[in-house]
C-alpha cells in the first residue's frame, strides 16, 4: 500500500476558453455561401428505356395451373403407438399428482383441500373451454 498523502490546495488560474478561438479562425477562413458550382446538375438528362419482355404483362401466369399437392408422409404405427401411450401415461400421472396434492391439503387444513380442489376444478373447465373452442375451430 502506498503512505497516505496530505491534502493540498492548488490555485486555478483562468485560461482563455478555447471554443471562442476556434470559432473565429473558422469564420475567418470560411468560404462565403453559393461560391461552388453543383457537380451533377450540368452532367447529362438520364434515359430509361423499357425492357423488350414485360414479365407483368403475361396472362399465362395468372391462368396457370397450382403445382400438384405431394402426399402427406405416412407415420410410422409403432411410433403412433408410442406416442399415445406416453401420452396416456402422463395424463393418468398428472391425475394421480393431483388427486395426491389435494388428500394432502385436506389432512393439513380443510381450508387448504377445498381451495386445492376448486382450482383443479377450474384447471379442468379452463381445459375444456380451449378443447370445445379448437375443435369448433377445426369443425369450420
């Protein structure tokens, strides 16, 4: 570690403020406005010719036939197989969790059951509204 230093007092002495000296060797030298002649107005008038082909103007393309529709890719049965089973399997896992975490609430205070209990009821409505409202959607 370093001694620790005394204080001291400096005296500050007002200099002259370079901004202003700036600003007036710049007006000094400065080019008075309009002196320069613009470049590109004198150069030449541009010219634009239309292509031979107009590709907007073609009707076949409006007229044209969609390209044909490639058949949806076939799914394997035993991974259609797996995949609903697994399915089933956390759904019933998710209701044996739920079923549990409510006995649990109630043995420590009714209050807590009955509470745990109306939010699974309102979880499942919640459920259900999304379900009826996809498959009204898909039904269109």
């Amino acid at each position: 570690m370093t001694a620790p230093r005394k204080p001291a007092a400096f005296r500050i002495e007002a200099e002259p403020e370079p901004k202003q000296e700036a600003r007036e060797t710049r007006r000094a030298h400065a080019e008075p406005p309009q002196t320069r002649k613009p470049r590109a107005a004198g150069v030449g008038v541009a010219v634009v010719l239309p292509a031979e082909i107009d590709v907007f103007d073609e009707p076949d393309i409006v007229a044209a036939e969609p390209p044909p529709a490639t058949a949806p890719r076939k799914r394997s049965l035993l991974g259609r197989l797996f995949f609903g089973a697994l399915g089933v399997l956390v759904s019933l896992a998710v209701g044996l969790w739920t079923d549990q975490l409510i006995r649990d609430l109630f043995e420590r205070a009714e209050w807590l059951g009955w509470l745990a209990a109306g939010m699974a009821a309102i979880a499942l409505l919640a459920l259900m509204v999304i379900l009826v409202r996809e498959f009204l959607a898909i039904a269109r």
